[in-house]
C-alpha cells in the first residue's frame, strides 16, 4: 500500500507544470507575462480540481486525507457507465448538493480560461470537447485508486460546468464587443 501525500501530489503537480514552463520560455527565447498570468489562471484551477477529486473531502484533524493506491484493491475498477443512476445516491441532500455543485463548480473556471489560453478554441462545440477531455482524463486516472470511483455522472456534471464556464466567457466577449461597438458609434 502506497499513501501519497495531497501536498507531496501538489508538489509534483507544480513541478511538473513549471518545467513545462521553462521548456516553453527557453523554446520561445522570451516571456508573454500576460499569457502567464492567465495560465496561472489555469494551473490553480487544476490543483483545486486535483485536491477535490483525488483526496477525501473529510479532513482528520485538520489534515487532508493522503489518496491511497493498494494493488491488491485496485481491481475491480470502480466505476458507474450508467448516467444518472447514482447521482441521488446520497444519505442527506448536503452530500448531493455538494456533489453535484462541486463537480459543476470546479471546471467552471476551466470554461473561461480554456478560450483565452488557446485560440484555436474559439467555439463553443471545441472548448465542450477540450474541457470534457479533460475530465475524461481524470476519472480515467482515479481508476487505479479503490477509494475513489470513476463516475460518467462526474464527466457529465464537470463538462457541464466547462459549459456554463464558456457561457460566462462568451457573454463578456459580447458585452465587450458591443460597448466597443457604442462607443466607436458614440464618436461618429
């Protein structure tokens, strides 16, 4: 039995995120700081959603819980294909609540960032895709961990919160737009 460590995770997290970083920098021969300041948007982010969907929302004695990987427990996987199944599954409406609002909540800002980091993803349809990747790779990643679960209700919920994320984003790039628009109308 491994137990890692939230901090020790979160460590390696920022680690890995800072070589890639420099590997950029280097490659680039300068520093966009304005690209890194919304990058560093993206990374915190990430390490939230790292903290939430890896370790025990239960704390003992004020500590995060360390995720535990046991290779005699890792098979078989747990996980739920069925949407919606388990979803009301839960013993008092704070638990689903918190479930549910969670899981939208924590990629909400993944919806926002994710256009402004990669022009390419410059539609609604690319950036569902891209966000819904992404959790994809995070309930994959659970599966080796017995005491979390991969759940296509946790997929649908977060790429629903990347949804609601694009929404924000999308509306202020209107509202930006068309004050651009009054204003320039306002000088004629």
């Amino acid at each position: 039995m491994i137990e890692i460590p939230f901090l020790l995770l979160e460590f390696v997290f920022t680690l890995i995120w800072l070589a890639i970083r420099a590997g950029v920098w280097y490659k680039q021969k300068h520093i966009d700081w304005k690209r890194e300041a919304v990058l560093l948007l993206m990374y915190i982010n990430l390490a939230v959603i790292i903290r939430f969907v890896f370790f025990p929302m239960d704390k003992v004695d004020g500590q995060v819980q360390p995720l535990i990987f046991d290779i005699a427990t890792v098979y078989p996987f747990r996980v739920n294909l069925v949407p919606l199944v388990n979803l009301f599954d839960y013993d008092n409406k704070r638990d689903l609540l918190l479930n549910v609002i969670g899981n939208v909540a924590m990629f909400i800002p993944s919806g926002i960032v994710l256009p402004i980091i990669y022009k390419r993803l410059d539609s609604f349809i690319k950036v569902i895709l891209a966000g819904g990747g992404i959790s994809l790779c995070i309930e994959m990643m659970q599966l080796p961990f017995s005491v979390r679960a991969s759940d296509v209700d946790d997929l649908i919920l977060n790429t629903a919160g990347v949804m609601l994320g694009y929404g924000i984003y999308a509306l202020v790039r209107c509202l930006k737009r068309t004050k651009r628009k009054l204003e320039w109308e306002k000088h004629d």
